[in-house]
C-alpha cells in the first residue's frame, strides 16, 4: 500500500450515484488509495436526487451544475453516459467550454427504463408513436430513449420532452399529465413498488472523460481501482444499494431495491470502432451532436498507453 506522503490528489465528479457507484465503492473500501491516489469525491445535484431543482436538467447542458463545475476547475474527470460525453467532447470546445476528452469506456452498465402509469392504457413501446417520452435531454435517459423506441418506432415519430426530475416526472405520470418517462435506479424500483408500469428497459454505457491535465498513470490508477470495485459491486450488490436509495429519500429502501438490474465491468479503451458506430448514430438523429468530429480529435487513450508502458517495464526488469 502506498503511504499518505506519495498520494496523489484527484477530485472525482459524483451526481447520480448508480452511475458512479464503482467510484465510491473505490473510495470508500480504499482502493484508490491503494494505488496511490488521495481521491476527493465531489458531489453535484443529478436529475435522480429527490430533492434537486431544474438546473441539473435544464435544457442548455453546458449551464448544468457539472459542466460548470468542470469548467471553473472544480473537478478533474466526471463520466456521463456514453453519448453525452462524445457530445461534451465534440461540441463543448466549439462552445468555448473547458476542453474534455473520452479517456475510457466507463465501469456503469446503467439501466434506464420508460414507465407509463397503470391507468394509462400504455402496454408496449409501439403505443409511444408520437408521444412524448420525458427524458433529461442530452443526458443517458434521452440517448438511452431513442435506442430503445427505434426497434419499435421509425424516428420521426419518436419524441422526447424535459419535464424535469425524476420525483418531476413520476408525479406527472400519476396526475396524467404524461403519457410515459424514463428512470434510471432507484426511480425504476420507486416506480414499481407505486404500482408503475415497465415498458421496455436497457442497460446503457458510461464513458469517462478528462482534460489534458489528468495524466496517463493517473488514470490508469483510478480505472485499475474502479476494476476492483466493479468486481466487488457485481458480487455482491445489496451491499451498496444504500449508496442508490439515499438519493430517494425514505421512498425506497435498500432491500427494496432491484439489485439485479445492476451491473458493472473494468473500465476500458473507448475503440476506433466503438468511437465510429457511436458518433454515425448520432449524426442520425437532428442536433445530437455536430458533424466533422474525428477520433484523434475526441479520444484520448492514454491512461492505456501508461498501461502498456507499465508492462513493458516490468518485463524488462524480468529480463534483467
């Protein structure tokens, strides 16, 4: 174990804990440390947290609590769903923001699902046509929406509308007010211990990012932590529900939590293939993300090259 002198210092963007629960598994079983870094986990408001307001889902992006933190230097990586980070990553440098490259496919295999009240009638993807499914935009719950409904439904009749948070959104759904609304955990388990129908639900992928100030080893650290939790999470779920249900405020207790929708795995390299199918989907739908975009320009592998340079040291010193 590295001692306290060598730590390095990280500080590490935490919202909506489903998504980042390998970060705080790392944290606070130590693992982190253990690979020499003193990580400072900052918390921002996340459209699952019962009692945020609308900043964290307003509908400029780059003005929500995160990306503000970011770019005033509050935070040095944060991981958002796989498509919002290539959009922050795209779009964000044209927009004068902090630049942020993908430095890794994320730990989070998070699920998202479209609820519909039981009174409405809604009973399969198919009756979305035209129907407006609150989401986040420009958040997983809105990219993770579009690929669930288009193996049902041809694109122009998928629509998506922001009606705030979580807590927003299932009440809107009780009082009529929506037709359906998309939730990751803990509102999926709320919404069905209130008596919510499932549509249809997927898991969606998390992508890392960082500025250029966050070196290679550093990261590869952090990741090599996040592993670790990731293993440990996948073993035994319950044991980390609390993290997930906190942000649901007496909704929803621990045990009552669907651990089984659970699921995470080692960060790792974001590909020339995984970067190409991503970013052409995209370009497939209206103002997700703005064309001309190269993978040189938007990812950053390095903490996979320390990986690499790692193992090529200690084969040579195996050798000698």
């Amino acid at each position: 174990m590295t001692t306290d002198v060598t730590l390095k210092k990280v500080r590490l963007s935490v919202s909506n804990a489903v998504h980042s629960l390998a970060v705080l598994v790392a944290h606070d079983a130590g693992l982190f440390r253990d690979q020499g870094l003193d990580v400072e986990i900052v918390r921002t408001p996340g459209s699952a947290h019962v009692d945020t307001d609308r900043q964290a889902v307003r509908d400029a992006i780059f003005e929500r609590p995160l990306e503000a933190l970011y770019n005033t230097g509050g935070v040095d990586q944060f991981r958002l769903c796989e498509w919002g980070v290539m959009k922050r990553a795209v779009d964000g440098e044209l927009c004068g923001q902090r630049p942020a490259k993908i430095v890794a496919l994320g730990a989070a295999m998070s699920k998202f699902a479209i609820v519909a009240a039981p009174h409405s009638g809604i009973c399969e993807p198919e009756q979305l046509k035209d129907a407006p499914v609150a989401v986040t935009v420009y958040n997983g719950s809105h990219f993770t929406t579009l690929k669930m409904l288009e193996g049902f439904l041809r694109k122009d009749e998928i629509k998506v509308t922001n009606a705030g948070t979580m807590r927003e959104r299932l009440e809107a759904l009780r009082q009529g007010e929506l037709v359906a609304a998309t939730f990751n955990e803990p509102w999926i388990s709320v919404a069905q211990k209130q008596g919510f129908r499932i549509i249809v639900e997927s898991h969606s992928t998390r992508s890392e990012a960082a500025g250029d100030e966050l070196d290679g080893p550093t990261l590869a650290a952090m990741f090599r932590a996040e592993a670790e939790a990731a293993a440990m999470i996948n073993a035994n779920p319950a044991s980390y529900a609390h993290h997930i249900t906190a942000e649901a405020r007496g909704l929803l207790e621990p045990h009552e939590l669907q651990t089984w929708r659970l699921l995470y795995a080692p960060p790792a390299p974001y590909t020339l293939e995984r970067f190409a199918r991503t970013y052409q989907w995209m370009l497939g739908f209206p103002d997700l993300v703005t064309p001309g975009a190269t993978y040189e320009s938007v990812v950053d592998n390095r903490a996979w090259e320390a990986v690499a340079a790692r193992r090529m040291r200690a084969a040579a010193e195996e050798v000698s």
